[in-house]
C-alpha cells in the first residue's frame, strides 16, 4: 500500500483557496445577500417552483442531491469493504452529472460561467485522478481527492446555491 505523508501546510492552502473562491463568488452579491437575508424565513419547500426550471437543472439537482446523500454516508462507514465500493461508484457517477450538466446552466454571472464553474472543471478532472489512485492503491491519495471533492466541490458549491434570487434560495427562503 502506497501512501503519501500527510502535509498540513498544503492542507491549508487548499482549505485558503478554497474559501478565496467562495468569497469571490460571493462578494458581488454582498449587499443583495444582506437585504435578503433582513427578510428571509425558512419555509416548507415552494414545489410549484420545480416545474418552472429546466430539465437541465432538474438533472443536475437531483444528481447534486444524489452525492450529497450518498457522499455523507460513505463518510460516515467504514471505508473499503464491499458496500463502500458500490455506493462510491454510485458518487461518482451522481458527481459526474452533477458537474457536466452545471456546464449547461448559466445565470450566476449573465450568460456566462461564474467562479463556481471551476470547481465542476477541477471535478471532472480530479475524479478519475481519484479513482487512479485507489486502483494503484494509493489508498490516502484517494482519500484526500475523494474528501476533497465532496467538501470542497459539493458543499462548496452546494452553499452557492442559497445566495439571493438563485433556486434554491426562492424554493427555501423566498
């Protein structure tokens, strides 16, 4: 079993990185988050909102909410055994769509990609490095991409979902 040796500067510096992207996602909605959030009220969801987006987005919800789902169970089990091998094929396939079809949503930033599409991009290219990894049996490798993905890619980008005026937060809070 090939192992790397855990390096707690880099850690840092992705989890700073991280949090630099979020912030820079996030500042040029500052004053539009704070008057939101002056009347916002958690609510049951608003359902009829569902029918009103596109396939695209129904997709690419579900297949987050998917991950989401799965990705807390697997870091809640144990790691290597049978089922741990099955549910992970199942993230990596709801984390795939998941990224591929955020490619076709726009609206963040106009008609164009927002900073959040850099986060599918590093999925789309971080995944298969993962699974690389494990097939070598880089077991701590995969164990930092993997957790790296489902922290910094889905919850990371999970949370953006919630800024004003976005689905989420109109289903939820508006």
């Amino acid at each position: 079993m090939t192992t790397q040796p855990q390096n707690p500067w880099m850690r840092r510096v992705g989890a700073s990185l991280g949090l630099v992207v979020l912030t820079a996602a996030l500042l040029p909605f500052g004053s539009q988050i704070m008057r939101a959030a002056e009347g916002m009220s958690l609510h049951a969801p608003r359902w009829e909102l569902w029918g009103q987006i596109s396939p695209v987005l129904q997709l690419h919800i579900a297949a987050a909410l998917t991950a989401l789902a799965v990705g807390t169970g697997l870091m809640l089990r144990p790691k290597g055994r049978g089922l741990h091998k099955a549910l992970g094929w199942t993230w990596v396939a709801a984390m795939s769509v998941t990224a591929i079809s955020s490619f076709f949503i726009t609206g963040l930033n106009g008609d164009l990609f927002s900073l959040i599409h850099l986060l599918s991009g590093w999925t789309v290219i971080a995944l298969p490095m993962a699974i690389y990894a494990i097939r070598n049996r880089n077991v701590e490798r995969h164990r930092r991409s993997m957790s790296g993905l489902f922290f910094g890619g889905l919850v990371i980008a999970g949370l953006s979902t919630f800024i004003p005026a976005r689905f989420m937060f109109e289903m939820f809070f508006g």
